[in-house]
C-alpha cells in the first residue's frame, strides 16, 4: 500500500514540476495505469481521482475545456488524499506494532505466573 501512495505522490510531483500545458502522454498513461491499481488496491476515492485528473490532461491535450487552474485543483485534492491516506497507514503501522508489543508482554506474563 505504501509503495502505491508512493507512486501516485511520485507522478503528481512529476505533474506539478513539469505543468499542466506541457504534460506528455505518458503521464496521463501513468496516471491511468496508477488508478487501476489502487482501485485493485481497495483505494476506489484515490482511483476515481486519478482518473479523473487523466481525463482531464486528455481533454487539455486534445483541446478541450480543462483549464491549468482546473488542474491545479483536482491535482491539490489528489495530493490531500494521499498524504491522507500516508497518515493512516502510518497510524495503522504504529497500532499493529503496540498491538505486537502488548501481546508479547501478555505472553510473557503469563509464562512467568
């Protein structure tokens, strides 16, 4: 899960870096690939927004209405669900390892009695 939020964290940092107006292909490939993942990942916001932001580059590409500010703001959204999702996954990382630690002090104690 983390290698995911890594990557998405990764090809949005990639987006902002290079704009929206000189956006390559690859990018809006990427993005696709990335959302297919994290919708088999269980993450279905996440997916829905980097779908969303993919068709949009799509959209800016051929021409269409998706404005650089429009960008901007499900890029920014993509980016907050993201690090989101870091901080639960670190909560839920620290949980399990208390959890880990209790349990073993619990076998331990009771090896000792």
């Amino acid at each position: 899960m983390k290698a995911l939020l890594d990557d998405g964290l990764s090809v949005l940092s990639d987006l902002l870096q290079s704009g929206a107006g000189s956006c390559h292909p690859e990018t809006e490939a990427r993005l696709n690939r990335l959302s297919q993942s994290w919708e088999d990942a269980g993450l279905h916001t996440g997916s829905t927004l980097l779908a969303q932001l993919a068709q949009a580059l799509a959209q800016r590409r051929h021409g269409g209405e998706s404005g650089p500010l429009d960008l901007m703001e499900k890029t920014g959204t993509a980016v907050r669900y993201i690090r989101f999702c870091q901080q639960k996954y670190g909560l839920d990382a620290a949980k399990a390892r208390l959890n880990q630690v209790e349990e073993q002090e619990d076998f331990d104690h009771e090896t000792d009695s």
